[in-house]
C-alpha cells in the first residue's frame, strides 16, 4: 500500500513538473520569438510536453523531444533535459549522452535567436544536459537498489515463514513417531496379555473367552493399523521395532555432564504421574535447552527444574552467559518446533533474557484432567 501511493505521488510530481516546463518553453519561445517563428516554436513545445506525458517512458518521446531540440534549441532546453533524464533513469545511458550529442551538435544549424551558442547560453547548454544525464543515472541506481532490496526481503520473509512450517512439520513428525512407539508397544502388551488368557478356555466361561479372542483380534488389527499409520515416517521397516522411546529426563541431564556441562537439576515429582506426551514434551524442551547452551553459552552454569506434579507439568531451564561457539551452524527454529508441541498439549512456552545476562526458557503444561485432552498417562 505505502508503496503504491509513493509511486502515484511521484507520477503526479512528474506530470507536474512537465506541464510547468513546458509552460517555461512557451514563455520562452514568445521572449525571444515572433510571428510565424512563435506560433511554430510554440506548437512544437507544447507536442514536445505532451508527448512526454502521453509516453513518458517510452525512447520514441524522448527521440521527438531530441529532434524539437535540434531546431528550436533554446526555448526546449528544460524539455530535453527531462527526456535525457528519463533515458538515464531507465537505463538508457547511451541514448542519452547520443541525443544530447545530437542535440548540442545539430543546433548549430538552427536559428540564431533558438541557438544555444551564444555566449549567455553556451554554459547552460553544456551542464544542464550533462547534469540530466548524472541525475537519472543516479536515481535509476537507487530505485533499482531499493527494488533489488524489497525483493530479498519479501524472499527472507518467504523463506522464513517456509522454515517455520517445516520445523513445525518436522515436530508433528516427531510426535507422530514418539506415539507410534509409545501406542504401539501397548497394543501389543494388550494383544499379549489378551492371547495368554484366551488360551485358557477350560477354566473361563465362553462368553469370556469370546470377548477374549475379540479384544485380540482389534488390538491386533489396532496395532496393524498404527503400523501402516505411522510406521512410514521412520522409513522402511522402521515399524516393526515395538520398543518404546521414552527417555527420560535425568538419563539426558547425565549424559551433558558427561560431556563436560555444568547442569543442575531438581525434579518435583515422579515422572509417572504426568502424562507420556508431557515427559516426551519435557525431555525435548531440556533438550533443545541443553543444545542451545552448549551453542551460544559454552561453560555456563545450566539448571533445569521439571515439576511432574498435577494440574500442571513445568519445565524450566535457566543458563549463565558463556562463550559461543562461533564456527556453529543454528537453525533457529528448533524453539518453533517446541512451542508447536506444547501448544498442541494446551500449553504455553516462553523463551528469553531474564536478566543478569541469563536466559530463561519454561514451558507449563496442564495435565488432562484440566485441560479435559487425552494425555495418554504412562
């Protein structure tokens, strides 16, 4: 919009300027002119103006402009520097520098009382075409500079908003893939624990060892089911492992100190009494957390407090200033993965400074009978 209208004010300033030009090559023509000479020089001003409003950007208005110049020099000077700049401007450079050649060069031809070679108009003659010509070279750069720049801005803003949908695809894969394996290995402990009892038809009544086959066959059928789901987002024959992932947080936590990270960590809680989405969210978000630290904080003091109490989960991850490791490759989108999945869940994530030069990243998820979602408790 506020692009638009710059570029209908410049049109209305150009239009402007051409018709007080042209106005100026009139009062021109009737100082140094008279009869017959006026009335043609003054015709030819006046198509010169308007053929520059008519197709202002076109070389053939910039060519009459050139030729009216030619004869009527003097009175068309103005004229003619507004063709030479718009030449210039719409690189058109040597063009430009041609037709003032052709100009300055063939007036010398003209009428005495048009020339532009008189002493008094010799210097005008010179710098005016010559200044044209710099300032349209000048302004076509720019606006050509600044067009070039709005574009690799509307392509970052694009390729931005690109990034952001994948990271946020990318978790939605990865949840998808944590709850195949979650889901997956409790269909077939159902399926197991199911086949095992039916197995004993003389000591239960038929109606129960009915209902036995039947829940078999659907946690059977379920878990078939999840596997044609799901399973293709590991690859082939990724959804035969049954096996759950579910790391949790203190296995991370150990494994960045061995690595050499000062990490704290206080849990309120057992992990059992929140929901396998929530210790699967709080095992991500610590990681993304550790990651982050080790990247733009190299040595600096982290702590990490996971609450698994109801009605909320809370993860909290606090680090020190450090030293980052400038030869890393960042992403900076792993955080727009991770609000994805908490707000998923019906959460909340905030991520910033909390001042003294610390960073500050917790995420609150309520827990289903809050929220009134299927957690999927473990």
């Amino acid at each position: 919009m506020a692009r638009s209208e710059g570029a209908r004010w410049t049109t209305y300033g150009r239009v402007a300027l051409v018709v007080l030009l042209t106005a100026v090559a009139v009062l021109n023509c009737t100082m140094i002119l008279d009869g017959r000479s006026l009335v043609a020089a003054v015709a030819v001003a006046v198509l010169a103006g308007s053929a520059l409003l008519v197709r202002p950007w076109q070389p053939t208005a910039q060519l009459a402009v050139t030729a009216a110049a030619l004869w009527w020099g003097w009175p068309l000077l103005t004229l003619l520097g507004v063709a030479l700049f718009d030449l210039a401007a719409h690189r058109r450079a040597r063009m430009a520098v041609g037709c003032a050649v052709v100009a300055l060069g063939g007036n010398l031809l003209g009428p005495p009382a048009t020339s532009l070679w008189t002493p008094d108009r010799y210097a005008a003659a010179v710098f005016l075409p010559l200044l044209a010509v710099v300032g349209g070279l000048w302004l076509g750069n720019r606006r050509r500079l600044f067009q070039a720049l709005a574009a690799d801005v509307e392509h970052l803003r694009i390729e931005g908003a690109l990034r952001e949908d994948a990271a946020r695809s990318a978790e939605r894969s990865r949840i998808a893939m944590e709850m195949h394996d979650v889901l997956a290995h409790r269909l077939s402990l159902l399926a197991l624990h199911s086949g095992v009892l039916s197995t004993r038809t003389d000591t239960l009544p038929a109606p129960v060892v009915e209902r036995l086959r039947l829940l078999r066959t659907t946690s059977t059928e379920a878990l078939a089911d999840l596997r044609d789901v799901l399973g293709a987002l590991r690859g082939p024959g990724a959804g035969d492992r049954l096996t759950p992932v579910i790391t949790e947080v203190d296995d991370l936590v150990e494994q960045a100190r061995a690595a050499g990270q000062n990490v704290e960590m206080t849990t309120d809680g057992r992990p059992d009494q929140a929901p396998t989405t929530h210790r699967l969210a709080a095992y991500r978000i610590v990681q993304e957390a550790l990651t982050n630290a080790r990247k733009h904080a190299a040595g600096a003091d982290v702590t990490v407090r996971v609450g698994y109490r109801p009605p909320v989960t809370v993860i909290e991850v606090t680090n020190t200033a450090g030293t980052p490791i400038t030869d890393g490759v960042a992403s900076g989108y792993g955080l727009v993965g991770l609000r994805e999945r908490v707000t998923a869940l019906g959460g909340q994530l905030r991520a910033g400074p909390s001042g003294a030069g610390t960073w500050l990243l917790t995420a609150h998820i309520p827990h289903r009978a809050v929220t009134g979602r299927d957690g999927g408790s473990s």
